[in-house]
C-alpha cells in the first residue's frame, strides 16, 4: 500500500505575495521572512532526519529551504538571515 499525502500550500503563497505587496514585515529589527504551512515543515524536517523538538536544527533546515531559491513564493523579505 502507498500512501500519498498532498497539502495545498497556494494560501500561503497568496499571504506572502499580499503581505509582500503591502510591505509588511519589511523594515524594522524583526523581518517577517515568510508563510510556511505546518506539513511543509514536517516534511523538510523528516526529509533532513530533525526531531520537532531539536529547536536549533529545525531553525537551521528552515533558514536552509528559505533562503534557498525553490522556496522563494513562501518569501515575504527577500534579504537575508
């Protein structure tokens, strides 16, 4: 048996193209980077063999997919971290 899961993330595109359009999160010292849905972090998380509660290397593989140029619609701030 195959189990397939899907997880439509275009509502978080949507929030960070919209966010981005209207320049929040954009200047001060806290940047809103982007939107991550909770499966797509489950997901880059099991993909990089992180336990949820290894807070330090899950704040590593996120920063890694974000700044990373695949994940770049999830971007609200585009400099970097």
């Amino acid at each position: 048996m195959v189990i397939h899961q899907r997880h439509d993330v275009s509502q978080a595109m949507k929030d960070a193209e919209m966010a981005k359009a209207a320049g929040i999160g954009m200047s001060g010292d806290n940047r809103l980077v982007g939107f991550l849905e909770g499966p797509v972090l489950a997901s880059w998380l099991k993909e990089a063999g992180v336990s949820w509660s290894d807070t330090e290397a899950a704040k590593e593989v996120v920063k890694r997919k974000m700044m990373s140029g695949e994940f770049s619609k999830f971007r609200v701030w585009e400099g970097s971290y």
